[in-house]
C-alpha cells in the first residue's frame, strides 16, 4: 500500500499549509476506519517534517513570548520616566492622571497583541514572503527557517533591555544630550535587530536558490 504525502500544489495557498502545520491537523497513526469510511482509501500519516515544524513553532512562541515579557521592563521604566518628566507639577492634574491611565492600558493592550499574536502576524508576513520569493519552495521549511531564527529573540532582547535602560537612566536621569546618548545607542540596536533578521534572509534566500535549482 502507498501512502501518499501532501504536496505543496495540494493546498490552494500557502496560508493553508501553513494552517494544516500550526494545527497539526492530520494524526501520526493511521486514522480509525468507520462504516462508512473507504476500506481501499490508503491511511493518511503525517509526515514527519510536520512534527519537527510544529516543536520548532512551540519554541519559537516561547521565545517570542519572554522577549516580552523582557522588553516590558525597560519599556514600563520608560514609561514612567517620560510620564514624569512631563508632569513635574501636575500630580494632582486629573487630565495627568486621565493620560497616565489611558497610556498605560495602551501598553498593556499592545503587550496582549503581542503575546496573543506576534507570531501569528510573523507567519503571515512569512508566507507572503514565500509567496512572492519562492513560491516552488516547501512552505514548512520556510516557515522553519523562521521558527529557528526566532531561538536567539529573547537573548538579543535581553541586550536590547540592557541597551534601552541605558538610554533611559542616561537621558532623564543622568539628562545626557539626547543625541549623545541616542546615537550610540540607536547603532547598537540596529546591529541587534540586523543580527536576527539578516541571518533569516540568508536562510530564505539558501531555500529560494535551492528550489529555482531543483525546476
């Protein structure tokens, strides 16, 4: 008996394959024949690189998970300082108190997104990158590629926190020249940032060549 694996020309887009992995829809054992089920219908498995992307999607959710969790830190601290630096003798101020409130709920609102959906929005900007760059590419292994890039977030957010308190303590504490302090920072975050992106662009751009080579 053959055993069929779903192809990528199977599914209408890659959102779909892309669902049918985060879902993991499909069963590793055969499925249970009903009365009604195909006795000469082949079982379906799931292919084992499905496994291996959905426990590189549980760790890239983690990862991406406490790098908010560590961002908010520096990004509370922030908050605070600009909220009091603008409101030195408006305490009592209702509409102090009024904008103090409605920023926070901001932030805690941004933070949910993130949490409930920074990955998912990642994934989907992903599979259009797939789409337009190299559609005859497996979309599990994009999206992987993605997955593992994703390993190193919450150390690389760990340096930016130590970065962005840094900024923090020297502007309204130590009250630095704002492009003193800025400057030097703003590069040191960029080379961060450029350290996650720029290797997952190499990956695509190995996956891409790889599949063009393959036509």
């Amino acid at each position: 008996m053959v055993i069929q694996e779903r192809g990528e020309n199977d599914y209408e887009n890659e959102e779909d394959y892309e669902s049918e992995i985060r879902v993991g829809a499909t069963s590793k054992e055969p499925r249970e024949r009903t009365m009604n089920s195909n006795p000469f219908h082949p079982p379906q498995i799931r292919d084992a690189r499905i496994d291996i992307v959905l426990d590189a999607r549980q760790k890239a959710q983690r990862q991406v998970r406490t790098a908010l969790l560590i961002l908010l830190v520096p990004g509370l601290y922030n908050f605070i300082c600009f909220q009091f630096f603008l409101g030195i003798g408006q305490f009592h101020d209702p509409f102090f108190s009024l904008s103090f409130g409605l920023n926070l709920l901001g932030i805690l609102i941004l933070a949910d997104i993130v949490w409930f959906f920074g990955l998912s929005s990642l994934e989907g900007i992903s599979a259009r990158a797939h789409k337009f760059l190299a559609r005859t590419s497996n979309p599990a292994e994009w999206l992987n590629s993605l997955y593992q890039t994703l390993d190193r977030i919450s150390i690389l957010a760990f340096l930016g926190a130590i970065l962005w308190t840094i900024w923090v303590i020297g502007f309204y504490q130590l009250q630095l020249n704002f492009y003193i302090i800025s400057v030097p920072i703003g590069i040191a975050a960029h080379l961060l940032a450029a350290a996650l992106y720029l290797p997952l662009f190499y990956r695509w751009y190995q996956i891409s060549r790889t599949s063009s080579h393959s036509l």
